[in-house]
C-alpha cells in the first residue's frame, strides 16, 4: 500500500524576495493518505522510512532591465523541520531562462514520525520574482 501526500499551487503567484530561503506554502491539499499534511507548507511522515519525496516548480517570467547582462539563478531545496532544528538536503539550482523557468526534481530520503517537511526556495533577482506554480508530493510504499 502506498502513502501519499500532495500539496499543490496554482492560482495566484507566491511572490518570493530575493537573496532569502522562503518556506513555499500551497493553495490546496490534494490528497492527504495518513492525515500527513501539517499545513499548507510542511508534510509530516507518520512513521520513520524510506520516502520518495518530490517538487515541480514553476518561475514566473520577470523583466530585466536594459543593459543589465546578469544571468539571474533561481535554488530550492527541502527542508527537514523548517521551524525547528533545520536540516536541508536535495537542493538544486539552475540559471533562470528566458519566460517562465520550470524545475522538477525529486529526492529519496528518510523521513521521520513526527518531523515536518517543506520545501525552500531562493533566487538573486533584484526584485521579487512569482512563483506561480508549485507541487510538493511525499511518498512511501509502507507494504
């Protein structure tokens, strides 16, 4: 049998600041096996195990001002315990694109009962950039 937990984000942009790791927080819980969504941010494993965890992010289009040839970057990473004795691990960064910048990336580590996971993203625009889109999925198969 298999655990899941799916937090999403679709209908209005998080506007994240630059040069801070920012906790992303979700619209909807759209399924929630074992009650393991603690909130709109953070997903907690009812027991200790192996997990699958997964995050689809979605950057919104930002608008470079003329001349400025900076290659803007763009971070996320999960976060054991955000609020608590934090514990990062999986963290990825990519260089921004022209338009919209998509990452999707996928980490297995061990989540334990009780501990709270979220996922941090970061980016070094001189403006605040929209995170218009966001997925944060945990998973087990717990047989």
């Amino acid at each position: 049998m298999a655990t899941v937990c799916k937090l999403y984000r679709g209908k209005t942009p998080q506007i994240i600041k630059p040069g801070e790791w920012t906790l992303v927080t979700y619209e909807e819980i759209l399924s929630n096996d074992r009650k393991m969504a603690v909130n709109l941010s953070m997903i907690r494993p009812p027991f200790d195990g192996d997990f699958l965890w997964f995050r689809n992010l979605r950057w919104g289009a930002i608008d470079i001002p003329d001349g400025d040839p900076r290659q803007r970057q763009f971070m996320s990473r999960f976060i054991r315990d955000p609020h608590g004795i934090r514990d990062d691990t999986g963290a990825d960064d990519r260089v921004a694109t022209p338009g919209r910048s998509w990452q999707t990336v996928s980490w297995a580590f061990a989540g334990h009962a009780g501990q709270p996971v979220g996922v941090e993203v970061w980016h070094d625009h001189d403006q605040p950039w929209p995170l218009e889109h966001a997925q944060f999925v945990g998973y087990t198969a717990d047989f």
